[in-house]
C-alpha cells in the first residue's frame, strides 16, 4: 500500500479535507498533532506542523522518518503576488524561493541563494505531471517563502521584482528542502487567500481552504 505524508500549518487548513476523507483516525501517542487516514487504497498521514520554516521542516523529517512515506503533500493558503492570479484560485508550486536566506555580506552571493547556485529550488516533475493530467487548468507557481506574513505593499514588490514569485506563504521553503535531502517526492497545492492584505485574508482564508479539498483528493485516487 502506498503511503501518502500531508502537511499542513493551521487547523483550519484541514477541516474541509477532514470533511472529504470521512473516517479519520487521531494519532495520539505522536509527537506531533496528527492522523491518519485510508483513501483510495492509500494510507495517508497528515501532521500539522505549526507556522513557519523551522516548525515545517522539523515536521516534514519526522514524517518522513517515522512513517516512511512515499511522498509527501503540502497543502494550504497563500498570498497573492503576480497579478495574472485571483483570489481563491488554486495553483502547484514549481519552484520555491527561500527568499530571507541571505549570506552576501559574507561571500556576496544574492539574497535567497541556497541551493544549486541558484535562489529556485525545484519541486519534483513528476507528480506536478500527474496533477495537471487532472486539471490542466492549474497554473505552475513561483512561490517566496519566508517566516514572514508578507503585507506591507514594499515588501510585495520586492518579492515580485527580485524573485519574479507569483504567491508567497511561510511553510513551503523548509517542506521542500527537507523532502530534497531525503529524496523523497515533494507537491505543492496552494489556495489564494489574501493579496497581502489583512482584511483580504481574514475574509477568504475559509474559502480558500475549500478550493484545494477536491484536487488533493482527486490527486490522492490517482498517485
């Protein structure tokens, strides 16, 4: 059976997806707030790690240690930056920038390089494929993810003018890169909740969290 890791930061990222799956299972001797779940003929395990890339990253290994997945899926809301995207549209990560990286003023190298020479890091090809033979509708992303809830209107235009980053969010940065060193596939699925906006995100942050239910859903019968 294949074994399928899902990470999110917040409850109410998975309240709708609970609804979907129907019977899940809380794992209460774990570490982490976490269940576990069949689906599809998958068994799937879903930790919520807390906000930011330290509490995501440290949550990522210990999934993937503890339950030995074959990949692992992180779903959630974003902020909007390119103005090609709308709110509550639904979209995969294709590259992640770790844009608060910075180490030019020992070795001047540009801010957000930390792998390859390069500030994109890469997700995997081939499960991205999969996703859009089910929903080729679905834009491919460059997502700028930092420890930082991006909402001053300077710190938007730098993201976009640097980075070329459509959305931005706080997790997918240290999801990734743990997912890279263990070799493990990594997919990013992500809503938009807010255009860096307070307001915005207190009024669709429960929409967006109902866009994405149903294209993991369909993802997890097809992996």
């Amino acid at each position: 059976m294949k074994k399928i890791g899902m990470i999110v930061a917040m409850t109410k990222e998975l309240k709708e997806y609970f609804a979907r799956l129907g019977k899940v299972t809380e794992l209460t001797n774990d570490v982490y707030q976490a269940w576990t779940a069949e689906a599809y003929g998958k068994q799937l395990y879903i930790i919520k790690s807390g906000v930011g890339e330290i509490a995501a990253a440290a949550a990522t290994q210990y999934l993937i240690t503890k339950y030995n997945v074959d990949i692992v899926i992180n779903f959630g809301i974003c902020g909007k930056l390119s103005s090609s995207l709308k709110l509550l549209d639904t979209v995969v990560v294709k590259e992640v920038v770790y844009y608060q990286f910075d180490c030019s003023e020992i070795d001047g190298t540009k801010p957000g390089v930390y792998m390859n020479n390069s500030p994109y890091i890469s997700t995997d090809n081939r499960p991205i494929a999969q996703l859009l033979t089910i929903d080729n509708t679905i834009k491919s992303v460059v997502c700028a993810s930092g420890d930082l809830f991006v909402a001053r209107k300077e710190d938007k235009e730098y993201l976009i003018n640097e980075f070329n980053a459509d959305i931005c969010e706080m997790e997918c940065a240290g999801i990734l890169i743990t997912c890279l060193r263990n070799k493990v596939e990594c997919l990013i699925i992500k809503s938009i909740s807010d255009d860096c906006d307070d307001m915005d995100f207190k009024t669709y942050c429960e929409l967006a969290a109902q866009k994405y239910v149903e294209i993991v859903d369909k993802f997890v019968k097809e992996y």
